[in-house]
C-alpha cells in the first residue's frame, strides 16, 4: 500500500465514521482500521522526513545539508 492510497482509505474512513449512519460495531471495526492506517501514514513520514535533505549556503558561501526536521535544533553536515 502506498502513503497516498493509505490517506485515500483514510479519507474514506473518516467519511463514514462522521455520517453517524454504520452501526456500532462497524463503526469499531472502521475506527481500528483508521488507527493502522494512521501509523502507516506517519511512519511513511517519518522515514520521508529523513530522506529529506536541504542544501543551504553558510557565511563563507560553503554549501551544507541541512538535514529537514519539521523541530527546530536541525543538523548540519558539510556537502
């Protein structure tokens, strides 16, 4: 499964969870289903975030990556 048919699923979930029209029980079984996808989706993030480098210039004109956090306290390594 990709993230991006994962977010669909989601989606698609939440749609039918917010009708108040399915019965209990499938209504647990639906929220269960959301709550995997959920982790699926941000664990693909996390592993994205990663992957993610930024190339940005210091004082000296010397490039570095930046490694992309969405946190402040970033790490930079010399390109």
């Amino acid at each position: 499964m990709t993230f991006e048919q994962a977010m669909l699923e989601l989606e698609q979930i939440t749609r039918q969870l917010e009708s108040g029209e399915i019965p209990l029980d499938d209504s647990l079984q639906l929220f269960e289903k959301g709550v995997e996808l959920t982790r699926f989706c941000s664990n693909a993030l996390e592993e994205a975030e990663q992957k993610i480098a930024i190339l940005t210039q210091d004082n000296q004109g010397n490039m570095k990556a930046k490694l992309f956090s969405a946190e402040e306290g970033d790490e930079d390594e010399s390109v």
